[in-house]
C-alpha cells in the first residue's frame, strides 16, 4: 500500500525523535503501520567516511554558501534533537506563511546532508523541516544542553572562515528565521496636502546577546550600519532603517515569501 520512500520518511520522523502517535497523527499512517516498519526496515548510515577533524563534515562537495545560510536558519530558528542510537534531528521551524522559506530550507539542508532525507513536520502555524544524521552535532557544535540565549553561542574557526567568504548568506538566513522586513509609513503636510511617505526597514529580534553579536558584526563586515534597541519583554531589537543599507539588504535578501 505504501512506496519504500513513504515507509523510510516515516521511519525517519520516529528516528529523529517522535512518538509513534505523532508520526501516525503528521503522515496519516497507522501507528501499527509504523512500528513494524521501524523494526523490519534496516537504515542507511549517513556517511561512510570518518569525520574529519577541524572541518564539521562539511565535505568540498557540500557547498559552502548553502551551508552559511543554513546556518542562519539554525541560529534563529533550529534545534539539534538526540535520537536513537547517536542520530540527532535537525529541526528547523517555519512559518507557513512563507512555504518558499520551507521549501528552500528543504533544500538547504539536503544539499549540506546529500545522502539524507528531508522530512516536513506540520504544526499549527509552522512546519518544522527536518533531517536526521550523527553528523549533524559536527557541522553545528553551537548545540547543547538548554536553551541558545543560557549559553555560550560562538563560531567554530572553520564556521568564522565561511561566513567570511559568505557573510549575506549567513545574514539571509537570520533574517529568514528570526527577521523581517517591514514598510513602515508617515504623515506630512506639504502645501497644505498631508502626504503619506513609505520607507522599509529590516528587523532582527533575538534573545541571545551572543547570536545578537554575530549578526551586528557580519553586518559590519558586509557595511550596513543598524541601530539595536532591548526589548522590554526580553531580548533585543536589530533595526535596520538607513536608506543606503536598507539597498544593500534589498540587494542581497529582501522580504521573505
């Protein structure tokens, strides 16, 4: 009844972490279903090669680029779950208000893990995009226990290296997860007429001053200037509102879709 990628997608969901409900209740599979694949199907091994030291497994045929963005999208918005026998779950949420964002988070992580799948988890308002290896603990050695903002969050020296050569890549990918642009608007008299002036800005919001420290200084790097406000509510506020940088942004990133 079922095709071999459906049962592995499946088995994959309850690898990363899920119960069987929660597999059964996002595929619409029975949970019996699920159970006897999860014992009769036998799991490729992510990789075969051993992980090479200083380099987060990122292979010369991963693309470096994607990887920054994907990045990006962890540090905003992702999570390293621990599963079964030493495989973690790359978990990356989304909003469903923007299904180009998920589909391209799909494709970022697939291109950074090639022999691995791709699984979207829908939730009420998002869907978690997700990709199961033991690899993914090297290419994001940011994860640990708690939550990002009660811990030291700093680049690997190899990371710093490629958001060096890709710091746009890196700074689309925070501003897809944790970000936004935004048109705000004004009122004028000129001649006695009120005119309505419209000018976009971007905006970051995070919690941890350290994630708050690596885009303000790739921002730096890549000459945008921002202006950062707390939040009274916790966390800090990255506004972007210059019209010079606000071009570089466009250029570069613009709204999310």
């Amino acid at each position: 009844m079922y095709d071999m990628d459906t049962r592995r997608r499946a088995v994959a969901l309850h690898s990363s972490g899920l119960t069987l409900s929660e597999v059964s209740r996002a595929t619409g599979i029975s949970r019996y279903s699920v159970r006897e694949w999860t014992m009769r199907i036998t799991r490729r091994p992510s990789m075969t090669a051993e992980c090479p030291v200083g380099s987060g497994c990122l292979h010369p045929d991963r693309p470096e680029d994607t990887y920054a963005y994907l990045l990006g999208l962890y540090l905003g918005d992702g999570c390293l779950s621990p599963g079964r026998k030493n495989v973690y779950a790359l978990r990356i949420a989304c909003g469903n208000a923007w299904p180009d964002l998920i589909e391209e988070c799909a494709r970022a992580m697939k291109a950074v893990m090639p022999t691995n799948s791709v699984c979207r988890v829908p939730a009420p308002g998002c869907t978690s995009v997700v990709s199961t290896s033991k690899h993914w603990p090297c290419l994001f050695p940011q994860h640990g226990p708690g939550k990002k903002h009660e811990r030291l969050i700093a680049l690997a020296p190899w990371q710093q290296a490629i958001v060096d050569s890709h710091p746009w890549e890196l700074l689309r990918g925070l501003i897809h997860s944790d970000g936004c642009r935004i048109v705000n608007w004004a009122t004028r008299s000129v001649k006695d007429e009120i005119k309505r002036h419209e000018y976009p800005r971007y905006f970051f919001t995070n919690t941890s001053t350290d994630i708050i420290r690596i885009f303000t200084d790739t921002l730096d790097a890549v000459g945008v200037e921002w202006k950062a406000t707390p939040r009274t509510a916790g966390g800090v506020n990255v506004s972007v509102a210059r019209r010079a940088s606000v071009a570089l942004m466009d250029e570069h990133i613009g709204p999310k879709s």
